[in-house]
C-alpha cells in the first residue's frame, strides 16, 4: 500500500510562527494520512482497557478521549511514533529541536479528529 501526504490546501497564512508552518505543512498531511491507523488504534486502546463507550453521552466520550491523550504515557509515546515515523530527515531535525511544543499540537490534532470520529460513531 503505498500511502501519500495529502495536500491540504488554505492552512498556510503570511505571517505565520515556524512552529505554525511545520504543523500545517508537515504535522496536519500526515495526520491526515493515518487517520484510518489512528482511529483503529484508538478502537483497540478502548476494547483493550474495556471502557464502555456505548454507556457514556458525547460530551463525556469526548472528556475521556482527551484524558486517555493527556494521562496515558504509553499510548501518547505510541501515537507519537505513528507520526514521527513519517518525517524526512529534516522533518525530523526540526523536530528535534522543537519536540515539546510539536509533541503538544501533535497529542491535540489527533485527539480532536478521534473525538470529532468517535463523536459520531460511538
């Protein structure tokens, strides 16, 4: 299967931060890419850990997707992975110098597409 960097078009605006550049440039096409990989992931991490999703409202499946992104090491180092492994060299290079803050906006674009996906489906 041979997987390609969508082109998303209207993210890129003047006067945006180099960090802004890289999340929409690079962060955002490949997100966008594993979507389907992200969100089966998610579907085992929850069939996993048996959380009862069917029981709880949106607002509630919502809280729980962001805390599993905020609290769950393992699984945010996991997710990290499934990105990062997509980098080119200077992708990476960038990367390194700025991983905080990318891991940041990485954990929180993932996150919302699971809730914006399970939102509707769950």
């Amino acid at each position: 299967m041979n997987k390609e960097r969508p082109v998303l078009q209207n993210l890129i605006k003047d006067n945006m931060s180099a960090i802004e550049l890289f999340q929409n440039q690079t962060l955002r096409p490949i997100i966008k890419m594993q979507h389907t990989l992200l969100i089966a992931s998610f579907k085992n991490y929850i069939q996993i850990r048996k959380i009862d999703f069917s029981s709880l409202n949106v607002q509630k499946k919502r809280s729980k997707i962001s805390a599993v992104y905020v609290k769950d090491i393992n699984y945010k180092n996991r997710i990290l992975g499934v990105i990062i492994g997509h980098f080119t060299m200077d992708e990476f290079q960038y990367y390194c110098l700025n991983s905080s803050e990318l891991n940041k906006r990485i954990l929180k674009i993932v996150a919302q597409r699971v809730q914006d996906s399970f939102g509707e489906n769950l």
